[in-house]
C-alpha cells in the first residue's frame, strides 16, 4: 500500500511541478480605471476639496445650529448643489455627445 502512495506521489510531482515551477506569462497591460468609470482629474479632485472646505467654513462661521439653518442652506449647501448638479448635467451632455 505504500509503495502506491509512493508511486502516486512521483507521478503527481511529475505532472504538477513544472506547472507551478513554470514561468508565467506577463499580464497583458490594462490601464487603471475606477470601478465606476469616472475618472478623477486634477480639477475635479480640487472641487471636491473646496466643496468640502466651503461647507465647513460656512458651518464654522454661521453656527447653523444656534442661528436659522435656512440662511445657512442658501449661502453653504444651497450654492454647492447647484455648482455639482450643473457639472453633473454637464458630463451627462458630454458624453452622449460622443
């Protein structure tokens, strides 16, 4: 019974080994892109950063939860809104213009 298990182990060496030992071919060179398609340029990635550096400053200066949320959702979200819908719809246009 051992010289079996002895036998199917040279075997299985033999079949399997050059397959783990052999070299792999490279990968074929696939760019990076994001899993939702979209990718982050300089620009965008500073809107964001002002985005969220205005909502905070105005936070910051307004006190929105001592004072009226409403004047602050004019002057700090309400112009954010409006500036990513407009990008929004702008990258809509821009690609099914193509």
């Amino acid at each position: 019974m051992q010289e079996i298990l002895v036998v199917a182990a040279i075997a299985a060496a033999i079949f399997f080994l050059p397959r783990l030992m052999g070299k792999k071919p490279e990968p074929a060179y696939k760019p990076y892109r994001r899993s939702l398609g979209i990718a982050l340029t300089g620009w965008m990635r500073l809107a964001i950063l002002v985005t969220i550096l205005w909502v905070a400053g105005c936070a910051a200066i307004m006190k929105p939860w001592a004072n009226s949320p409403f004047s602050f959702f004019f002057i700090g979200p309400g112009p954010i809104l409006v500036f990513w819908g407009v990008v929004w719809v702008w990258f809509g246009y821009k690609k099914h213009r193509r």
